[in-house]
C-alpha cells in the first residue's frame, strides 16, 4: 500500500490553541527546529478510541520540553482534553497521537531564547498488518557503528528530536545490511537499546534489561517491568554487555508503535521467538491496552 504524504492528508489539527484543517498546518522554513533541532514529541498509541498511558506521555512531553528549556504553557489537564478530544473530531478508533512542542522563527541564533514555544497535537489512523507478520517472525537486528553518546552528552530522558538524528543512521544502516533495526552499544560495549526501542533479554525465565542511563527509559519498558513484578518474574536491570549476547534463550524490543517484539537474531545469534515468557508478556500487555 502507497502512503500519503503526511501533508497530503485530511483531519485536523490542533495548533497553538485552535483547530485547523489538516492541509494549513503549515510552517516557515526558518523556523528555529527546523535548523536546531530545538523540538519534543511524544508518540501515543490509540486502542479502541482510547489513548494509552496518556498521562505518562504527557508528563514526558513537558519533561522533555523542560530539557531544552521550552515553555509549554498548557496543564496536564488541559492538554490531556485537548489530545482526546483530537481523537473524537477525527473519528480515529485505532491510531497514533503525535503531540509536539518546538522553537519557532522569531529567531535564528542558537540560543534562541526569543523564539515562542509552538505546540500541536495530530493523530492518525494506522495499520497493523505489516508489523504482524514480523511480531511472528521475529525482528532481525544487527549491531550499529553507531556509539549511543554517554551520559552527559545527550538530554536522554527527553523526547527530543535531536536524538533521532542518530535513530535514523542507526535505522539506514541496518537497512542497507538487511537487517530491520540495529541495536548500539556504549563507549564500554554495553547494549543500550535499538533505533527506537527499548531491549529485554530472557534467560531461565527472569528478565534482564540494561539499566537506562544513557537511553530513554520507555513507557512499554517500564509497562513490562510492572507486569513482571506483579507476575513474580524476576527482572534485573543492570549493565549488559555484548559478549553475553550468546548466553541469552530469547529476547524482545519494546515501544509504543511496536509493542512487544520477538527478536529473531542479533547479528548470527538465534533467539527463541516462541519463547513462553516473551509470550505470557505479549499478552498480559494486550489486555493492558
Ligand atoms: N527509545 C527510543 C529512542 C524511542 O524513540 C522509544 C519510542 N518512544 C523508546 C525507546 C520506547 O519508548 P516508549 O515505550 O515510551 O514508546
């Protein structure tokens, strides 16, 4: 199936306090993000009308705009009706929520102090069908050449476009080795997570996940850890490095848009992806959303 351009799509939009139609969400090209990178976001995913853990994304969003010192001058509340009321004007059952916050054009210096704080929240209706057939398969990742920058060279627990600059490298490189995603390691070869996931490894049925201090701690990560801790399985956060890779049964990404998913192989490392455990996670998670 072709995709529509983004801008070519119909809805609408709710920007800087109005709704507009879909195709006017327009922006001027010497806007402070654009060049900077000066933008945060969330991705929230809609199940049967309703946005999951959107208080949480909130809550990350105004985080993130903190980190890179944005003013979001709108409440938890009120952004939350706002996101479910964008839900209900675009008739969206199963979905994707993008809200966003950046620096606009009234400036071009870096700092960009000057610059407004824009915010907009758009959602979509999406299709699983393609990511079910890699859910049974399992998810083929390599290992980028890529270094996840360490702690203190990134704001990592924000949501900000300027990480996904490398996300996307990490990505295209794993796609020209024919792999769908790589995960990258640290400055002492411990494995952080993928291009936009969060990793889980099993082993004699107890979870291991690295401890998040360089990479985001995702929402789904810590949706997981809960359903272990309430299922009595062991889950131990700690520093992974690579070399361990071989001693593991199975393993799984997790994220918003991809849920939980098997991982087939890392680089000539089989996994289980019909593991048990993994499969007891799948499922607690969709009675959760
Ligand atoms: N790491 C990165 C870099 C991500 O983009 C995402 C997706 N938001 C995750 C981890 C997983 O986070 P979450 O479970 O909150 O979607």
């Amino acid at each position: 199936m072709t995709q529509i351009p983004f801008d070519k799509r119909d809805g609408k939009i709710w920007l800087n306090g109005e709704i507009i139609e879909w195709r006017d969400a327009k922006t001027h090209i010497l806007t402070h993000a654009l060049h900077y990178g000066s933008s945060v976001f969330e991705g929230i995913r809609i199940y049967d009308g309703k946005p999951f853990k959107l208080h949480e994304h909130l809550v990350r969003l105004k985080h993130s705009a903190e980190v890179l010192g944005l003013n979001i001058d709108y409440t938890l509340e009120e952004l939350g009706e706002i996101a479910t009321k964008q839900i209900e004007l675009n008739g969206i059952s199963n979905g994707y929520m993008r809200p966003f916050a950046w620096r606009g054009p009234e400036e071009m210096l870096i700092g960009g102090q000057k610059c407004t704080t824009n915010i907009a929240i758009a959602v979509w209706k999406t299709f699983e069908e393609s990511r079910s057939k890699l859910r049974e398969d399992g998810i083929r990742l390599t290992i980028s050449n890529w270094i996840k920058p360490q702690k203190g060279s990134s704001p990592y627990t924000a949501k900000a476009a300027c990480i996904y600059t490398i996300a996307t490298m990490v990505k295209n490189e794993a796609s020209l080795q024919d792999f769908d995603d790589a995960i990258m390691l640290d400055e002492k070869k411990n494995i952080t997570e993928a291009s936009t996931s969060n990793i889980f490894f099993v082993k004699n049925n107890e979870l291991h996940t690295p401890y998040p201090d360089c990479f985001l701690n995702g929402i789904t990560r810590q949706t997981v850890i809960a359903l272990a801790s309430q299922n009595d399985i062991k889950v131990y956060e700690r520093f992974i490095n690579q070399d361990e890779i071989e001693s593991f049964d199975a393993a799984f990404l997790t994220g918003t848009a991809i849920e939980i998913m098997p991982i087939k192989c890392i680089v000539d490392k089989e996994f289980e992806t019909t593991n048990e455990l993994i499969k007891f996670i799948s499922s607690e998670y969709s009675k959760l959303v």
